[in-house]
C-alpha cells in the first residue's frame, strides 16, 4: 500500500478530487464505492465544482456506497442517502437509478444486505473504493471484532463510534442510530483500487491500523493486504 502524506484537509481533499476525477475520465462509467462523514465532504464540493465548470461528466457513473443507518428512512436528514444527495448527487448530472446505498428502513435487515451485496456483485465489483477510517479503525461500519466481516452485515455500533458520531444528531430527540448495514471487507478488498483519506485527527489510527499488525480488531489493518490501496494521510 502506498501512504501519502500532506500539510493539511485541505492538500488531502484536493488529491483526493484529483484521483476520483481521473478514475472517471479514465472510465466514464467507473463503479465508484463511496463514503460519508465529515472526511470527504470537501472532496464532494470539488468534484461537483469540477463537474459545474463542464471537467467532468457524471451521467454514466454508477455509485454504492458503503453504509446506512439501521432504521432510517432515505428522507431522514441523518441518512446517509439524505448526506450523499446533499454533499454530491443532487449537484452533478449523475443518474439517481445509478446510486445504491443499504436500505436502512426495510423490516428485514439481513435480507436488505443479501440484496445489497448482489448489487455489486451483479456489477462486476467496485472500480474505486472511496473510505474514511474511523477513530478506532472502523472502515464502512465492520467495528473492532474477532473476524473481519466479509459480506455486507449488520453491525452493532460500537461505544466509540457513537460517541464520535453524535456530533451530526443535533436535534432534541434524535438519538444516533444502534446499528447500521454496512459492506464488509468482501467486496472492499476486490475493489480495483481503494483510496482512504484520514485527515487531521486520525494520525493515531494511521500509525496503528497502516504500521502494526493485521487484526479485526483494528479493522482498517486489512488494507495492509490490498493491492492496490492509497492512503492520504494529514502528518
Ligand atoms: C461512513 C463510513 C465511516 C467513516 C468514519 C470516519 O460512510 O464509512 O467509516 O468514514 O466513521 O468518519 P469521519 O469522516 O466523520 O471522521
């Protein structure tokens, strides 16, 4: 795997643009697997700057993204579907039928990840897996465990991760979600390259998931082993 490491958010969002961007032109209809969270926000706001100055072309894109809260519906404005809509889709050209993420809000989640995997698979895998890493070295949701998942799964949220993520459940009664579909490591690793971000903050979490052991229990770890895997890393 390869390590790069910038000044700033800003340097690693650029990169990260710069990368997408090309995986597009290099294949306009590149599967692009994508992520939430605070980390690509800014890398979404370039690409859409890129797309609205005419450098680059969504409508044959196809996107999965990696994660869905258990129990939220699309329409939720904490959803990842809500976030993706907001942060990239509904300011590029890309076709709406072209953008998968977990249901959160089926009765059956087991079935909805059945069906999810299936998806991908029927698209032949992920071109470029888009990732963020979590401050105990989740990837996607696939927490701290004895095993790496390796199908899209139900996860129990850890202690941590809600902890990290209550800052975006800002309403009186909004508690953030126990569980949460996620892809597992199945479908991250066979994607044709991976590209994790981890900005400002995350400088622990690179040093043990990127320069210790492979272990589930520091999920990220697992990228040690792709062949094709980019970290942009803030020093
Ligand atoms: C979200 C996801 C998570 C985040 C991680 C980091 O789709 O897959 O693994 O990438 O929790 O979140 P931020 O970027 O908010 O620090």
């Amino acid at each position: 795997m390869n390590i790069v490491y910038v000044k700033n958010n800003e340097q690693m969002s650029l990169m990260a643009a710069d990368i997408i961007a090309s995986s597009i032109l290099h294949k306009p209809d590149a599967i692009l697997g994508l992520a939430t969270g605070s980390t690509p926000i800014e890398t979404y706001a370039l690409l859409v700057a890129k797309y609205k100055v005419g450098a680059l072309d969504f409508s044959q894109v196809r996107t999965f993204n990696l994660d869905e809260y258990a129990g939220l519906a699309p329409d939720h404005e904490q959803s990842y579907r809500y976030f993706m809509n907001h942060h990239l889709f509904n300011h590029t050209n890309i076709a709406m039928e072209n953008t998968h993420l977990p249901l959160g809000n089926t009765s059956d989640h087991e079935k909805q990840c059945a069906e999810y995997e299936k998806k991908i698979e029927a698209v032949g895998g992920i071109d470029l897996q888009l990732l963020g890493i979590g401050s105990n070295g989740h990837v996607g949701f696939n927490e701290p465990a004895d095993v790496f998942y390796m199908k899209t799964n139900v996860q129990n949220l850890s202690a941590a991760t809600l902890s990290d993520n209550k800052r975006f459940f800002k309403g009186e009664n909004e508690v953030v979600p126990s569980s949460a579909l996620t892809t597992g490591f199945g479908q991250i690793m066979a994607a044709k390259s991976v590209l994790l971000l981890a900005g400002n903050g995350k400088q622990e979490i690179v040093q043990k998931a990127f320069y210790g052991d492979v272990t589930p229990q520091i999920p990220a770890s697992c990228l040690q082993f792709h062949h094709n895997c980019t970290v942009i890393a803030v020093r």
